[in-house]
C-alpha cells in the first residue's frame, strides 16, 4: 500500500448506506415479479420419525392452491444437499431436499405447499396429514456414542460420523516433561446464527430461454449456481443466482439448502415464478446452527509457566445431516489449536457425531472460537494454577518476532504478528494495574468483579486453495467505461461489510479519481465472472487482492497508452486528481478520461495494444492471514441473583493494513456483540424429545444495545506479507477475541468462590447456583 | 407467521361491543392493543372465529380523578400510563411498573385492560395493581361490577371476568402520605417478561413503624397473588433491612414456583425474596420521601 | 371476508378491501409495495417492522391493517418529508447513521431509524444508557449497538443547532 494515502485507511462513509436508510434496498422478499406464487413448507414436528404416509388431499383442494408435493412426489428428481467437506471414511449423510422415509429433526421439510398468496399457502400447510411413527430420539451427543443407542441411519453400527487426528510435535515427551498437567473439560454450545434477515429464495424460470433465474439470500452465489444446476441436472449456464441486497450471514448463509433446490424445481415446473421466506421459526431449526463441541483439553506446562503440550479431545455434533462444510468446520479447531502461543506439542482427536438435530456449520469464526476459547481458558487454568498474572503468562509463551513466519506444531504457519504489542497496547489503553487494584478493593467489600484477557489469533483470507474444499481464490473484473467510469465487478459477495466503499477507495485511489467514480457490483452470476464468496474474513484480504490486482492491470495499460500519447516512459507518470501526468514535467498531463476515450476509440493505440479497458484476475493467495489482537475486559457479578454486567470492555485488534477503519470498527464491534451473546445468553436448547425449546426469539436472547458498555477499541498494524495490500481480514476477530475474554473474566470473578471453570453461557441461575456452593463451602 | 381467518368488528360504542361479545360467545375475542392476542393467534395458538376489536371504543382511554380515586380506563396504553403526570403525582408506582413492561413499541400499543385480562403469569401490572389494592371494573350488558384485584386473577391465563363482560376501568386509591412504593423485576433475557416481579407499597407512621403494607408477586406461580405473609411479616414493625430481608423470606410462602428454560423453580423462589427484599427497601426510602 | 380501510401512509391515502387477518406490516410491503419496513422475528420482538403509527412507534408485525384504518402512518420510505432535511433529502437521524456508520447489511436499520426518531422526539438531549434504553425492542445482529447509539448522539446535535 502507498504510504501517502488520498482514499486509502480513510473512514469515508458508505456508498451502499443511501438506500439502506432509506428504505429503498432490495432484499429477497422485496422482489415482487408478475404472477408470483409462494411457498410454504410442512415441517417435522419429531426429532426421529417414519413416516408411514402423507395425506395432501385436503391441502390440495384448499383454495389458492395450485401444487402440493410430499418428499415421495420429488424423490429421484432432486439430488441431495452437497457436502463440500471430505474426511476419509467418512460416513455419509446426505440430506434429501423433503423427507420422504424419515425425519432426523425438528423441522426437517415434509411436503410443500405453492399457492397464489402467502397468506394460502401457509393456510394450506394445516390441511395435509402425516401419519409419523416416532423413534428414539438421539439428543444428547454423549449418549450418541454409547453403546446401544438408537442410530440415525440404518446400515450403520453408531452415530460416529468421523474421526480425524492431527498431531505434531512430540507429545509424550511433553507430557514427560512436564511438572504439570491440568484436565479441564470445555462446553461449547449449541449457537443459532439469527442473521437479522431470515434465508429466502424467489425462483423464475423462463422456458424459451431455458433460464432459471435464482434469487437468494446467500453469501456464496457462484458456489450455489454450481450446485444448484447439479441438485436439478440442469446444465450450469442455464442458471441465474442473483444476490440481492442480504441482511446478514455471519456463515449461516455461507450454504446449499433445501429450499434452494425445491423452489428453483418448484419454478421450472409451474413455468411460474415462486417465492419462499423462511419464518424465524423455520430459521431457528433449519438454517445451520454453530459451536457444539465438547472439549477435553489437557495441558502440560513447566512450574516457570512454560507450556508444553496440548492434548484436546473433541466431541463433536454435527446434527443429523451434512451441509456444505459441517464435517469439516471441527477440524479448524484443531488446525488452531496452538493459539498465539509457541506449544511444542499438540494431538487433537475429534469424533464428528450424528444426532437428531440440525446440522451445524459454519457460524462466524467457525472452529476458530473453540480453538481460541479452549487455549485461552487453558492459559488462565494454569495461571490460576501458577498464580501468576495472565497477562505474564501469555508473555511468556509468545514466539519471538524473530520465529516469524511462526510455524506451529499443528502445521500452519503464521505470516506475521507482534503480540506483545498488542498486549501491551490493550494492557495500557485498559490501565490493566489499575483495574487488579481496584479488584482487590472490591473483594474485600465483598462485590464479585471479574477480569479477563484473552490474545489471540486467527486464521483468515480463506485461503490458499489447497487448503479449500471448493478452492481459495478469488476474482474481479475492472472496467474502465467510455466514460472513465469504474465499474468493478468481485466475485466476493459482500452482505454489509461494506466493500462496495472499501472496493471504491481502492479502486480510486490506484487510479486517481474519486471513490464515487467507482461503482461496485457483486452478487449476480450472469454479471460477474466466477467467485468463491464472502465468509472467513476474505473479502478484502482475497478479494481485495483480486480488485487491486485487475486495477493495476489496468493502471499499466492506462500509463502505457498515457505515456504513448504524451511521449512520457509509462513509470514516471503520476494518476492524481483525475489526470495522467509525468511526475517531473506535469504539464505533460492528460484528462484521465481523455485517455479511457484513447483506448476506446482505439485510432492513437501504440503498437500491439488491444483497444478496450477490462482486465480480470483471479487472485490465489499463497498463504492465510493471521490476524490477532489482545481483548480485556470487567465483569461484575451480582451476588445475589447471579447477573453478569459486563462493566468494560477494551479491544486491540490487527489485522494488517486497514483500507477503511470505519468498517473495520464495525466489524470489530459486532463481533464482540456476538461474543457476548455467546458468552452470556445464548444456547440452541434441545429438549430430551428433540425438540427445540429456543426456537423463537421470545427464547433465544441475542444481545440488545441495553446490555452493551461503551467498548473501547484499539489497533496496531502488523502489515500481511502475505498479499501486495498487506491487509489480512477482521471479520471474525469479535467473535474469536472476545468470548474468551469474558469467559476468563467470569471465571476470575468467580474464584474466590472455589471456581475454577464455568461453562457458557453465564445465564444468571447457573453463575447463582456456583456461588451457593461455593458459600457454602467456604462457611 | 399469519393469523387463521377470522371474522371482524369494530364497534364504537361500550353497548355495541357489549352485545357482540355477548352474542358470539366463545368463539370471539376481544381485541384490545392485540399485543398479548395477535402473537397467540399468529402462533394459531388462537383461532377465534370473530374478533371484536375494542380499540376504536370512545372513551375508553382516560387516566382521570373521580371522588377521590383514581380511574384508568382499560385501553389506556402502557405509555399512557407511563408518562401521566396525574401518575407519577399520586401513584408512580403505576408508571413505574407500566416503564418496565416490554419496549418503547410494546407500550405504545398494550393496554392495561389487555394485560390484566390476559393475566400472563409473567405481566408486570399485576404485582402492582395487587401491591395497590385496586379495584377493577367490569362491565356487561347487565351493567357494571366491582371486582377486588385480590380475587381477580384465577389461575394461569384465568381471570374472574365472565363470559360476556368486557373490562372497562381500574380504580386505584392514591398512594397515602408517608407512603412509598417500587417495582422491581428480574427479566427474562428474550422476551422482557418477568421471571420475578414484585411490587411492595409501605406506609410508615410514627418512628418507622410500618402501619401498612402491599406486596405483590408476579411470574412466581401460575397468577400473580398478594404476598400476605409478607405483609404480616411487616405490618407493625420498625422498618430495617433486617426486618425486610426477614419478611422476604416469604415471599413465595405456599406457592408452586413454575420453571422453565430461563429459570428453575429453586431460583424463581429464590429471587423472589432477593426482589420483594429489594422493592421494600426501595418503598421505604420513598416513603422516607429519599430516591 | 374482506374488510374496508383507509389510511394515509408517508402523506398519501389509500382505501384498500384486506382480509382483516392482514397483518399491517404485509399490507405495506405487498399491498402498498413499501418494502423498507422488514420482518425480522415476526414476534414483535426484533423491530425491523417498526413504523409509526399516527406518530407512535409500533411493530407493524402485531398490528392488524384493519386496526390502523383511520391512521396516519409513516414508514422509512416517508421519513425524509417528517423533519428539515439538509437539501439531501434525508432525515437528519438518516443522515446521522449515514455518516456514523450506524448500520452494516441494514436489515435492522429503517426500524432503528424510526425508534430513534421517537427517542428524540420524545427526548433530545438522551444520555447514552437513555438511547440504549429506548432502542432496546430493536435488535441489530451486525453493528455491535455501539455506532447506532453514536448516530443517535450525533443526530441529537444536528437538529438542535438545526432548530435554532
Ligand atoms: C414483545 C412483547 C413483550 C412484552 N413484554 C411484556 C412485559 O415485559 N410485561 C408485561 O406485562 N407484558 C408484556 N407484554 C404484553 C403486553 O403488555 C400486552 O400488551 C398486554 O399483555 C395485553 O394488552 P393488549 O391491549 O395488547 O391486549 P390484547 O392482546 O388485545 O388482548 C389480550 C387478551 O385480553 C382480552 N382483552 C383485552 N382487553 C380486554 C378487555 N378490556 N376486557 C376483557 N378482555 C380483554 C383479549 O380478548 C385477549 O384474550 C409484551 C408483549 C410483547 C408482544
Ligand atoms: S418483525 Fe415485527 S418485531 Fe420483529
Ligand atoms: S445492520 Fe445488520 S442487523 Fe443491524
């Protein structure tokens, strides 16, 4: 990146905010076309079930009405929802898009209803009858493994889905070694990712063109087209995936689902177009639910707070089927198991388990936060242990800034990182002496206050391709108008995280105009050449690249031709202000828009240079980014009823070069919102039956503004070696910083109550019911 | 989420609902803010053949004096009944516990007549209403009654208001000098509703002497009650913390806490002394005339 | 069986036959075609539906249209025309969580925007906890609240020295 900048690392404001506020953005239920029909879903009501038979006849003579299906009408003509993710032997698990033998979960798809109105079709919903033999229900992913439980599927022995192991460095000798070993076991729970937008699809299918065109609410669009076109068999390019404007993903979005498939049939075999919006409900059970491990960790480490090995025992719930990436999402964990922290030796085991509930995927940070949370709460277990300061702890167990790039024992290797920076930054900026101080205080006049630390860091730009199920790379297109308007084109699909300003900043700043000369568009396969899209904190860090890329393309053909018409070497012209000119003459100096007009009207073209001004990249990244930071933060714990207050929180963040730090904020802030969800309100409760009991927001707390202190945040700037923009990604930092962070201030809070480890989320009853044991206790 | 059909009516007058509610019997509901109704019949927990929307009644809506108390009528909405300065004169408590009722949008549509009818176990005025003692007016086409609030509310989702009887007004006797009154409540995390809510009302005499006391208890059990052994606990005795953490001991003394997902019912009896201890000291720091 | 009802919304009246079980925030979008009020939660817990009613915020999800009939309503599509704008056409708290950046995917925002509207309304002068307070039936899963309740801050000092 340029030192100076005139766009670039400023907060300029947000092109895509006019309509948004508005009200004049479309999202998918705002797509209204000519004689749309709707669809609404019958759902299981049982965890596990036969089903004996469907009756559809009442539903079918419902007025409005125009076509009923059960899961048996669609069987064979519809494949089963990809699963991207191979682990070897692997069982299977494939999801048909409507049940037609057996229910796994609560609110797997039945049969379906399009009516003419939404208002029938929900109607009709109530007049078809399945006849369902209920089945044990496996819950519990425990008792999923024990011996003589019920199994999902028939032909297998278990529910183990899979085992996977990853082990380097030489653990025995650790444990050997070691004057200390600490066992500790670590729930991760069950989260529902409650985009504030739930999915939803409109599906048109025009016969004479043999086009289908589908509307989602996805983050992925190209991926879909692909498996969309394979789920109906239809050949690829005569799919049509537009995103429209999406309101939120955070990886719940980052998927193939049923619905997809079914209205996109629906579409091509009504010859009408059909919509489907999911209800909150529906969102609740069956768009991919987050976390759920169990966590057995073991670690090894010196009396001198030196720590040497890691062993983690993962159990993991996947739910009942595969979705797109759900086997493979455990196994970050295990790639990210060392933390920020130089550990010789780490073995993680995972058992992948198959259960009767929806499945789990991806959900911002996806395996990053367990593996954050379980080194994080291992590092403050042993200096709880040592009684030593966590702050030093972690100090202590930092690679040096000469071991980068840091390769880890789990086989990954860190580009960059000064985490005693950022450390020292967060410790600074929270007056971290102070707050002990003032701790003590507050103990001995018997309040209940917390401190807690987390450094992390985390694995982001995914990725290098090999490392990529459906490949890593990304693309864009930049085209120069006739009229020297930008447009650029990113396979990226950004859904609030602001690209279409941080794109236009770049793509101003490279080629010396004004961000709005920049136009960005993104999220329609027919418009934009083919991209992977927006999760695990790539857009910029890969699609960035991308766009940067194609512009300096351009930027040099552009100075090619400059330098031809104003007879300049090409290298000493400056792009500033709107104009081309030579750096050491500037009256030699062209309109920018005089030279785009030059490439079209192509009559002054030098030698061999192809009129026009498009170029194309598709960026490969060579390695991931690894962003990291220091977060901490105060609790407070009412000793009576068990409320956590969170009372302050301090965030230090870096994730390499920053193109717009007002994004980069938002990014950081929503992400620790979300953390403290996780951390104090939020769990995807089953019940023994399977039955979701969180399924509505009545249930199911997310945080609201009123829960939330200031939050201070902070940056150091670790430039990525790994990309020309030197950018590394920031939008899962929150979520894998911070929920550390609180769980340690909690369970700091708590120690003198005898508690060493308190499982999330801190909801009142369960840090109340510590706290009486622990009194009790100590009288 | 969408409501099953059903058939609708807006009367104008208090006579003309009346006959409606009385004609169509069962299979009506009476609409009010619809913000306890709408949600059930969205779920299709309700499907009433006839609405019978309340809401466009004249003069239903009033926070008014009347030979020396005070009268609500039933559709005056919770921010009514928040920001009323009548209230917050002679009986913040009301405001006070109709401010922690939902959000902003919740109290600018529910009524007070549609909360107490309703009688969500988990509703915030009736620990209040109890609390104060009030009386509640219901009216029919045989004419009006008085129901004391002590015996208005039945069970779960049960009130005493019979069939064909539309709550029309609450009567509520201004607070008393040397009197103070709060609401505290334990919410839950999703919903806002409470888990524990507890009203308390004190009056002092001579010395601290607590002459008189209300407690009421909401989200507890299956109804909201009056915590009498509370009461009893307090009537009589110097005001101390120690003599209110005494008395709150009770506050579930003979009920069946419920339990569910947000709390269990050893913590439901639990917070139910840490709150009606908290109310109380709050009420006697008020009726100190402090806070 | 149909219903009668008239309304004004963002200044312009419409007299439409509904179903009375039309819920008011379906008759906007797709009677009326004003998809910027959202449904979130359909539970009247999330307040993407928020709009206001005969000045009032409520959630349009638990409102029937036959129970706004004879009201006056305003949806974000109409806010501009309720305060001075800057020549912009905006509001001065859409312009605040413009230049705030108030709002991310902006699914939650024209619910935000009109909560806030009602905040100052109410209270022009609101200290942070206050606007934490009153946006708290209105949930955002993306900006972390804290440059929502900025904007608010910020559109607070704009239509004072605007007033004056
Ligand atoms: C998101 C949300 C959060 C909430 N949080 C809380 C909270 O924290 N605390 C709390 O107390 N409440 C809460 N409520 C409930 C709210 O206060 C309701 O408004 C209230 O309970 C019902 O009043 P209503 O006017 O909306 O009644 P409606 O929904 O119209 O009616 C409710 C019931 O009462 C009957 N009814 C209504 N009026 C009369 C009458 N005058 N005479 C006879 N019967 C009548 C109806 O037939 C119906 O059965 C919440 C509601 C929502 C949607
Ligand atoms: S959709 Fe109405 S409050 Fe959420
Ligand atoms: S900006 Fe996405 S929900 Fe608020």
């Amino acid at each position: 990146m340029p030192a100076a900048t005139r766009y670039l690392g400023k907060p300029l404001k947000r092109k895509e905010d006019p309509r948004l506020i508005q009200g004049l953005a479309h999202y998918v239920d705002d797509i209204v076309l000519p004689g749309l029909h709707h669809a609404a879903i019958l759902r299981s009501p049982y965890a596990h079930a036969q089903i004996r038979s469907v009756d559809v006849s009442k539903a079918q003579s419902a007025p409005g009405v125009v076509l009923v299906l059960t899961g048996a009408d669609l069987r064979g003509s519809i494949g089963a929802v990809p699963c991207a993710a191979q682990i070897p032997d692997m069982k299977a698990a494939p999801r048909p898009v409507l049940a037609h033998d057996r229910v796994r979960f609560v609110g797997e798809g039945v049969a379906v209803v399009v009516a003419t109105d939404r208002y029938a079709a929900r109607d009709a919903i109530d007049l078809i009858e399945v006849d369902y033999e209920p089945l044990t229900p496996v819950v519990d992913p425990e008792k999923a493994l024990e011996k003589g439980s019920t199994v999902l599927y028939d032909g297998y022995k278990d529910n183990v889905a899979y085992r996977w192991e990853l082990e380097g460095g030489d653990l025995k000798a650790a444990f050997k070694k070691a004057d200390k070993v600490i066992k500790q076991r670590l729930v991760n729970q069950r989260l529902i990712p409650v985009a504030m937008e739930t999915r939803g699809v409109v599906a048109e299918y025009k016969p004479g063109e043999r086009q289908l065109t589908l509307w989602s609410s996805t983050q992925i669009p190209h991926l879909l087209r692909t498996q969309i076109a394979s789920m109906l068999d239809v050949p690829e390019h005569s799919v049509r995936v537009i995103t429209p404007e999406v309101g939120g993903g955070f990886g719940s979005k980052l998927n193939v689902y049923v619905e997809e498939a079914l209205l996109g049939y629906l579409a091509m075999r009504l010859g009408k177009p059909v919509k489907w919006i999911e209800t909150r409900r529906e969102n609740m059970q069956g768009t991919t639910h987050g976390r759920d491990q169990i966590d057995d960790v073991e670690v090894a480490f010196k009396r001198d707070g030196t720590i040497l090995g890691l062993r983690i025992h993962v159990i993991a719930d996947l739910g009942a089927y595969y979705q797109l990436l759900t086997p493979l999402i455990p196994t970050l964990t295990g790639l990210m198991a060392s933390g920020c922290y130089k550990i010789p030796a780490i073995r993680t085991e995972i058992i992948g388990v198959l259960t009767n509930k929806m499945s789990t995927d991806a959900y911002r940070g996806a395996g990053r936060p367990e593996a954050t949370y379980l080194v994080e709460r291992a590092l403050d277990l042993v200096a709880a242990e040592l009684k030593n300061d966590p702050a030093d702890l972690r100090r202590k167990n930092f690679p040096k800034l000469e071991d980068f790039p840091y390769a880890t024992p789990t086989g990954i290797i860190y580009d960059s990182a000064n985490y005693p920076r950022s450390l020292d930054l967060a410790l600074k900026m929270s007056d971290y002496k102070k707050l002990r101080q003032e701790q003590a205080k507050a103990r001995k006049q018997g309040r209940c206050v917390g401190i807690g630390l987390s450094t992390y860091v985390e694995i982001c730009a995914m990725g290098p391709s090999s490392a990529m199920p459906a490949g890593g790379w990304e693309s864009a297109t930049v085209r120069i108008e006739p009229s020297g308007m930008i447009n650029i084109l990113t396979g990226a699909s950004p859904h609030g995280q602001g690209q279409e300003t941080s794109f236009a900043q770049l793509g101003a700043e490279i080629l010396g105009l004004e961000p709005d000369d920049v136009n960005v568009i993104h999220g329609d396969t027919s418009i934009v050449p083919y991209g992977i899209g927006t999760f695990g904190s790539r857009g910029t860090a890969v699609g960035g690249v991308a766009a940067y890329q194609s512009l300096m393309k351009l930027r040099e053909k552009l100075a090619a031709l400059a330098g031809f018409l104003l007879g300049e070497d090409p290298s000493k012209l400056v792009f500033a202000d709107m104009k081309i000119f030579s750096k050491f003459q500037p009256k030699k100096s062209l309109a920018f828009g005089e030279v785009v007009a030059a490439a079209y009207s192509a009559k002054t073209l030098p030698p061999n240079m192809e009129p026009g001004l498009d170029a194309t990249s598709f960026y490969e990244p060579k390695n991931f980014t690894f962003p990291f930071g220091a977060h901490v933060c105060v609790v407070e714990i009412d000793t009576e009823t068990g409320d956590v207050r969170l009372i302050k929180y301090v965030a230090v963040d870096d994730c390499g070069n920053v193109l717009n730090p007002l994004l980069v904020e938002g990014q950081v802030h929503g992400g620790i919102v979300q953390a403290f969800g996780q951390a104090m309100l939020e769990e995807a409760v089953y019940d023994e039956q399977g039955q979701l009991i969180t399924g509505e927001l009545m249930d199911y707390a997310i945080p609201r503004a009123s829960d939330m202190p200031w939050m201070e945040t902070g940056r150091t700037v670790t430039p990525s070696p790994v990309n020309p923009l030197g950018v590394k990604g920031v939008g899962e930092a929150g979520t894998i910083g911070a929920t550390p962070a609180l769980a340690n201030a909690v369970a700091d809070a708590l120690a003198p109550f005898g508690v060493r480890h308190v499982d999330m989320p801190f909801k009142r009853e369960r840090i109340w019911k510590l706290m009486q044991k622990g009194s009790r206790r100590a009288k | 989420m969408i409501p099953a059909p059903f058939e609708y009516a807006a009367p104008k007058t208090l006579e003309e609902a009346l006959r409606l509610v009385e004609r169509h019997g069962d299979e009506a509901k009476i609409l009010a803010g619809g913000h306890s109704l709408l949600p059930l019949m969205k779920l299709r927990l309700a499907q009433p053949r006839y609405v019978i929307d309340i809401g466009r009644l004249r003069g239903m809506s009033y926070i008014r004096e009347e030979n020396g108390h005070i009268a609500i009528g039933a559709l005056t909405t919770h921010a009514e009944i928040e920001s009323s300065n009548l209230l917050r004169a002679k009986c913040p408590l009301l405001a006070e516990t109709a401010a922690a009722i939902g959000d902003v949008q919740v109290r600018n549509r529910g009524t007070l007549g549609g909360n107490l009818a309703h009688a969500d176990p988990a509703a915030d005025y009736p620990a209040a209403l109890l609390a104060l003692d009030v009386e509640i007016v219901a009216a029919s086409t045989a004419g009006a009654r008085t129901i004391p609030v002590n015996e208005f509310f039945l069970d779960m989702l049960t009130t005493a208001l019979r069939p064909g009887e539309i709550l029309s007004q609450v009567r509520v006797t201004p607070l008393a000098a040397h009197t103070g009154a709060a609401y505290e409540k334990l919410p839950q995390p999703a919903s806002g509703f409470a888990i524990v809510g507890v009203a308390a009302r004190l009056r002092l005499g001579k010395g601290g002497k607590i002459e008189d006391a209300g407690v009421g208890v909401t989200g507890l059990g299956p109804k909201a009650f009056r915590a009498e052994a509370v009461e009893k606990a307090l009537r009589g005795k110097k005001a101390s913390d120690k003599i209110f953490t005494d008395a709150a001991r009770y506050a579930a003394q003979g009920v069946e806490p419920l339990a569910d997902l947000h709390a269990s019912a050893d913590y439901r009896r639990e917070m139910a002394s840490v709150y009606t201890r908290r109310a109380l000291k709050r009420a006697f720091a008020r009726a100190q005339g402090k806070a | 069986m149909s219903a009668e009802i008239q309304v004004r919304v963002n200044g312009k009246s419409y007299e439409s036959q509904i179903e009375p079980r039309l819920l008011l925030v379906h008759y906007l979008r797709d009677v009326l075609g004003l998809t910027g009020t959202h449904i979130g939660c359909e539970t009247s817990l999330c307040g993407a539906c928020t709009v206001l009613l005969d000045g009032k915020t409520v959630k349009s999800c638990t409102v029937l249209a036959v129970q706004a009939s004879g009201s006056e309503i305003t949806t974000i599509e109409g806010l501009s025309a309720q305060a001075p704008t800057n020549g912009n056409g905006l509001h001065p708290v859409q312009e605040a969580f413009w230049e705030k950046h108030g709002l991310q995917c902006g699914y939650c925002t024209p619910g935000m925007i009109l909560a806030s509207v009602e905040l100052l309304r109410a209270n022009p002068n609101p200290s942070q906890p206050e606007i934490r307070h009153a946006l708290s039936g209105n949930l955002c899963r993306c900006t972390g609240y804290q440059h929502i309740v900025q904007a608010v801050e910020f559109a607070a000092k704009k239509m004072k020295s605007r007033k004056r």
